[in-house]
C-alpha cells in the first residue's frame, strides 16, 4: 500500500509540474523580443564617454584614428581591431583603463548584430 501512494504522489507532483509549465504559454505578450544594440541609441555615448577625448577628428594625444561617427567606428572594427584593443588587458583602450565589462559587451552585441545604425 505504501508503493502505490508514493507512485501516486510522484505521477501526481509530475503533472502538477507538467501543467505549471503550460500556464500562459500561448501569451505572446509574455515572450521578451531581442534587444536591439544601435549606434544612435547605444554605442554613440559609450564612445563620446569613453573614446573621443583622444579620438577626435583630427586625432589627439597619440590616437591613431578619429572614432567620432558611425562610418569611423565601424571602419575600426572592421580593420582596425578594435575589439581586441577594448578586451586587451596588457594594452588597454582607454589607456587609463580597460572600459568596464557592461559597455564592452554592449560594443560587442552591436558588432554581433551587424552594426545597425539606427
């Protein structure tokens, strides 16, 4: 007898689970759309933060490239290794600094998502 009320408690817990599962799964609503990362309203303040001290057009202070519009930035994504410079531990971008890991991963979803402007 004490076989069969465990068995029963056990199928018992699994459908509770099962059905719990279920609850509000035809909500669309309730699905989180992807986050889009652009350069006007993500990347844009990160850079004029963090970059365009030095990074102007023309460059300062050793800079070797202005990262101060869209074309510019991707440009040095592209072929200038950016990334690499922002990750880099040994030579850090900024060289005060290596950017805190949030803004550094907000650059790397707009790269990922294939630099969207707008």
């Amino acid at each position: 007898m004490k076989k069969k009320v465990k068995y029963q408690i056990l199928a018992c817990s699994m459908g509770i689970s099962f059905l719990s599962g279920c609850v509000g799964s035809d909500d669309s609503s309730s699905m989180m759309a992807p986050v889009v990362v652009s350069y006007n309203s993500d990347i844009r303040t990160v850079v004029q933060n963090n970059c365009v001290l030095c990074h102007t057009d023309p460059p300062v202070n050793g800079a070797p490239m202005p990262l101060n519009s869209y074309s510019a930035l991707r440009n040095a994504v592209e072929t200038r290794g950016l990334l690499t410079r922002i990750n880099s531990l040994s030579n850090p971008m900024p060289p005060t600094g290596l950017l805190p890991e949030a803004p550094r991963d907000l650059i790397q979803a707009w790269v990922d998502q294939g630099f969207p402007e707008n």
